[in-house]
C-alpha cells in the first residue's frame, strides 16, 4: 500500500505508523467508566471508506488523516490534521 503524504509525496505503508480510527470523539474527563470503557474498548469495524490517524514515523514525522477503503485498502485521501 502506498501513502501519499501532503508534505513528503506518495510513500511506502512501511513508513507510517497505524493508530486507529480518526472518528471517535473523546469523553471529557468527568465522563462514566462505561463512556470510558466503550471510548476505549468499543469500535466499529466497517467494511468501506475509514478516516483513520496514520503517523509518518520515517519521513515528516507529523500526523495525517488517512481515508482508506477498509476491503480494497485504496487511499481516498490523505490531509494534514491541521490543515
């Protein structure tokens, strides 16, 4: 799979560092242990198009927001968080 970074151009996966899914949002601080919990523990598993954190560990070092097709692993985008 190759990851076309903003900052870097269109890179090996090796690269990159996975994180996880970049939709969930999280609790504030004074939230349940099963807000907690389900934050934490609980993710969907969808079968398609996924915004996921991805970190480029050996190029710019920054973090960028990945769309990935989760069946064909096809980049639909790849942005700067900050941008």
């Amino acid at each position: 799979m190759r990851i076309p970074c903003p900052h870097c151009g269109e890179r090996a996966s090796e690269e990159f560092s996975y994180l996880g899914a970049a939709d969930p949002l999280r609790p504030p601080p004074d939230a349940t242990a099963e807000a907690w919990h389900a934050y934490v523990f609980l993710r969907d598993n969808p079968a398609g198009n996924l915004r996921e954190f991805w970190h480029h560990v050996h190029g710019c070092r920054r973090w960028l927001i990945v769309t990935r097709d989760t069946r064909t692993h096809a980049i639909a985008a790849c942005v700067d968080p900050r941008a």
